[in-house]
C-alpha cells in the first residue's frame, strides 16, 4: 500500500456525503505496499482504509470486493467492503476507482513463532476452503502468464548472472503441469505484514488486491517462503512445519501436490523476486512509494532450488 495519487480532507469529506459512515475527522496516507493509493480514515462513526486503484482495471475490481465480503461472511477476519448508499461498494475519487473498508485491529509480527505460523496454516485452509463456494471467477494476476511476460520485460535489465538465473528458472517451471492440482481462490500475497495480530490470535488478513484463481498450493508456497524464511534465506523447518501440519489438518495435501511441492516453492519465489525487479527497474512515480529489494527473493530463490523442505504426508 503507498500513496501514488493524494486526496484532499475537504475532497474526501465531499465523497463521503455518498456513505452513511458519518463526517470525516482524520486522513493520513499509508506508506507501506506498492500497488495503490491507500489511506485511513476516521469518521464520527468508525475508522476504515480508504484505497484508490492505480493499475487494476476497474472490471475487474468487483472481484476483489464481493471475495472480500464472502470471506467475511464465512467468519474469516477480512476486511469486509463498504456499501455507499446506492449499495455499491465501488466508487471514484480523484479519478480513481475507490473503496472503503472496514479498517481491523491488530499489528503485524515481523518475527513470528511456531504458535504464529501453526495459526496462519490454519487461517490459510479455511480461506481456501472458504473460497470453494465463491462463483466469481478471475485468474491469478501474477500467474505463468504474468511471470513470462514480466520475465521478457525485465531480463535486458539484469545483469548476466541473474539473466543465466532467471533462464534456467523459467525452463524449470516450463516443465511442470500444475493444472491437476486442486485449485480455487488464493490471496496471492499472504506476507507478514498483511496479517494483523491481536495478542496470540489473528485480528486480521488484508490486502486481497493480488487474489485469484490458481493451484492452491501456490498461495501455501508463498506463504511458506515469506513467514518461514530464515535471514539467509533458507527455511527454517519447525516453523514451516507448524504452518504445513496446520494447514493439512484442515485441507489434506495430496499426493499430487507433495510431488509439486519444491517445483512451487520455486515459482512462488520467482513470482516476488520478478515483481520486486520490475518495481525497482521500472518504478512509478508516488508520493509516498515503497520499493522492496528483489535480491531478497532471488537468495530465496536459489535456497528453494537446491533443497526443500517435505509437505506432511499426502494421501493418494
């Protein structure tokens, strides 16, 4: 979350007259993120996260809003959208798609524990498991598709040794059919500071903006190498085990997905050292913009690749 595009109280005051949240008292930009606009604000009735889409077509925005509202409505900690008074949870403000979120409680850990992770493998399952009976469909925003493309941008931009990388990752992932495993609504970016906790339990999960439809075993991966990452970048097995006994408590592996297991720890490493590049190669200007440095997950990348830690045992 940044601020690319900057509202004005007296502007937000004007917009929010479509809302029945009461009269605005506070706005400040958020600094953290890299893909919208976002804000929080603090009305005379609730405190909410006000975010102006910068990239995402607007077609595709309700996907991301009626998920969010479902998720909520299975009992998951999201942040549920909020519904102007013509019922529609999208609008524009300074020439941006925008909307309004219920803001939670809580604060990142940075530094989590087993008990953390053991809590985000299970809060992962049965958001998968949730997310069966959502009837939208929209594939995954930074799926194979995304990955080859930004790939083809990039790689004039990287030095040999990295371009050498990013060839042999890509025949790599070439050579894996992940299209039988199971599949269905993914968060896509489940990383540390997307989860909010409120003392020992989950206050809640933010950010679904990267959300979509793939192998769910992709989102396990990514979440896998952020919340179990050790600062060399190698996992560290008693939290990954934590966080991967949870989740199969809830949503069994199959035997499909213990074979995939190592071949999407890579592509979901691939996925963010891509993403971190082609923010720092190819930034956008912003008031207030985070650029996360890519080397982070291209050691993560080269860590995945030679070894791997098991999922539980899959049943056939």
């Amino acid at each position: 979350m940044s601020v690319f595009t900057p509202v004005s109280a007296e502007t937000l005051s004007g917009w929010l007259g479509h809302y029945a949240i009461g009269r605005l008292v506070g706005l400040q930009g958020i600094s953290a993120g890299v893909q919208n606009s976002n804000f929080f604000v603090t009305t005379t009735l609730g405190r909410y996260v006000l975010t102006l889409f910068e990239s995402i077509p607007r077609s595709e925005l309700p996907y991301y809003l009626y998920l969010t509202a479902h998720l909520a409505h299975h009992g998951l900690p999201v942040p549920a959208p909020i519904a102007n008074r013509d019922d529609e949870y999208l609008g524009t403000l300074s020439g941006r798609p925008a909307a309004l979120v219920a803001r939670l409680g809580g604060r990142s850990e940075m530094a989590p524990t087993q008990a953390h992770c053991g809590h985000i493998g299970a809060m992962l399952a049965g958001l998968h498991l949730a997310g069966m009976s959502y009837r939208r469909r929209q594939d995954n925003p930074r799926g194979a598709a995304w990955r080859s493309a930004t790939s083809q941008r990039l790689r004039d931009y990287l030095p040999p040794d990295e371009r050498a990388l990013l060839d042999a990752e890509l025949a790599c992932q070439a050579a894996h059919d992940y299209s039988a495993l199971p599949s269905g609504v993914i968060h896509g970016d489940l990383f540390r500071d997307n989860v909010l906790w409120e003392g020992g339990r989950i206050g809640g999960v933010i950010d679904f903006y990267f959300a979509g439809h793939d192998a769910l075993l992709f989102d396990v991966a990514v979440t896998v190498n952020d919340w179990c990452a050790l600062p060399d970048g190698e996992l560290d097995p008693l939290r990954a085990e934590a966080l991967l006994a949870a989740y199969h408590a809830e949503r069994p592996f199959t035997a499909d997905e213990g074979r995939a297991w190592q071949a999407m720890l890579r592509a979901a490493a691939l996925r963010f050292w891509l993403s971190r590049a082609e923010d720092y190669h190819l930034p956008k200007p912003g008031e207030l913009v985070q650029v996360k440095d890519p080397a982070e997950y291209r050691t993560i990348l080269l860590s995945r690749a030679a070894r791997v830690c098991p999922l539980p045992s899959a049943r056939s």
